[in-house]
C-alpha cells in the first residue's frame, strides 16, 4: 500500500439520545492511501456516513483523530470533496451555477472558477446541460452533476455516501464504470459508504466490512482484480461472497450479544485482511 492518506486512529463517535448516551463508531482504526479506492459496507445503522461526515469535517469525534495529509481533520476542507446520495442541487440554480458552488470559498479568480466549472461539466459529460436546471434532468444527470460539484475545486479526496443508491440498476451501472475512470484520470483517493455489496467489490480496492451498533470494523478484504473488472466474472462473485458471509458473521455476532454472549468482535483493533485470489 502506498503512503496514507488519510489516517484514522481510535475514533469513538457518541450522541445523547433523549438524555441516554449511543455509541455510533467504537475504536476506528484506519489508514486509506493515496490513491486508493475503499469502499464501506455494513448494516443500516452501523455508522458508515457518520464516519464519512468525519473524513469530510462535517462531524468531530468524541474521541480520537482522522488526518489527511498529516493534518488533523477538524472542518471541511476544499481538499475533501462530498458526494451525497441526493444531488442536493438548488432548483433555482442552473446545472452549471449548482456546480460552480464547490467553489464559493476558494480564492480563484472568476475566469479560473469558470474554466474549472466547464472542465468538469464536460468530465461528466454535462457540458450541453450547462444552462439547464434541475427540475430537467434524469436522475442519473442530477448525480453527474452533484459529483462534479464534489470535484470541481479539486480535492485529493472524494467522499461518496451511497451516490447511486437511488438510481435503477442500468443508470447505476453505467456511472459506476464513469466514476471508475474519473477515479483513474483525476488519480484522487476515494471513499466510497454503500449497501450493495457487488457495487463495493466492483469499485473498491478493499472493502471494509463493519458489524453494527456500535460501529467497528470486523474485517478489511481486499479485491486484488485487475481493472476494469467483469461484472459477470467468477472472481467478483468470490470477493462478492466474501464480503456477505463476513456481513452474515456480524448479524450472528449482534444476536449472540443480545443473549449475553461474549461479544467474538474484536473492536476494530485488528484490521483482518482477507487476500482475494486473482
């Protein structure tokens, strides 16, 4: 693996529910590297965006640190772009003013900001939708253009909450196989929280499996396939079957602790990696 990019070590995330404390994240430990594509997975409720809004500044920790580039992670950053799983566009805005507000705090000159915002219409293949608003364009549309707005001040990190989890299985197919190639010729980390699992050992470099409330993780599997993958190739099916038995594992777990068994997790301490065979 190269050098971490982004580094998190022992975060604990708890809220106040109606005056009682809710471990979110327990004692998360991870190093994502530079130009690495992770994504996330776990049950509903396990605090996989809770942990994105960490990466992206959104959210502190009640304990422990998140670094990026060495730097402690405290509030957004333009080096941190955030795709969410609704585009999020302003109705009022056209295609292009929405995109352009990835750039409201940057210190460009406008012609800059302009050309950056046209550079990446066309990247997402919106350039002839530059004047259109949202009301006007598919789904599929709206999210290239919540995913250029998440790219257009050029972040060395993209942070992606279920992006396509909305969108019908032709439509996410498709901007699966254009965020890959964004993702090779921006050469950016991405960080990817779904709930399908195919999606996340199609994209992902590793998968991060974690068990649910409170959130650790269970296992790190890494997908050593070549790109670009077959989505029909044996190879996807094993690490897919991988990753839903170590989902499987963690539903066991949480049943066997509400019996008041000896929870089997390990707290996210230990990274466990599985090696995919080719």
């Amino acid at each position: 693996m190269n050098r971490p990019h982004l580094t998190v070590e022992h975060i604990t995330r708890q809220f106040q529910i109606d005056g009682e404390p809710l471990v979110a994240l327990d004692d998360i430990n991870l190093d994502i590297a530079e130009g690495e594509f992770v994504t996330i997975v776990g049950a509903s409720g396990c605090g996989k965006s809770t942990l994105l809004r960490l990466f992206a500044g959104l959210d502190v920790a009640t304990s422990g640190t998140i670094r990026h580039a060495g730097e402690a992670v405290n509030e957004p950053s333009l080096d941190r772009g955030i795709v969410f799983q609704e585009p999020r566009l302003f109705p009022w805005l056209t295609v292009e003013k929405n995109v352009s507000l990835g750039l409201l705090n940057s210190r460009l000159p406008k012609a800059q900001k302009s050309e950056l915002v046209r550079d990446h219409l066309e990247l997402v293949g919106l350039s002839r939708f530059a004047n259109v608003y949202p009301y006007q364009l598919s789904g599929g549309m709206a999210q290239r253009a919540g995913i250029a707005r998440g790219l257009v001040s050029r972040p060395n990190v993209l942070l992606l909450d279920e992006p396509f989890g909305a969108l019908d299985a032709i439509t996410k197919a498709h901007l699966q196989d254009e965020l890959e190639e964004i993702w090779a010729k921006e050469n950016i980390t991405m960080v990817m929280v779904t709930h399908d699992v195919e999606e996340a050992v199609y994209l992902g470099d590793r998968v991060v499996v974690m068990s649910p409330r409170p959130g650790r993780i269970r296992e790190i599997i890494p997908v050593r396939l070549a790109r670009p993958r077959r989505r029909t190739s044996s190879e996807i099916a094993s690490a897919r079957d991988r990753v839903l038995k170590s989902l499987h594992a963690t539903g066991e777990n949480t049943q066997s602790q509400a019996k008041g068994s000896k929870p089997s997790d390990d707290g996210g301490r230990t990274e466990r990696t599985v090696a995919l065979a080719r």
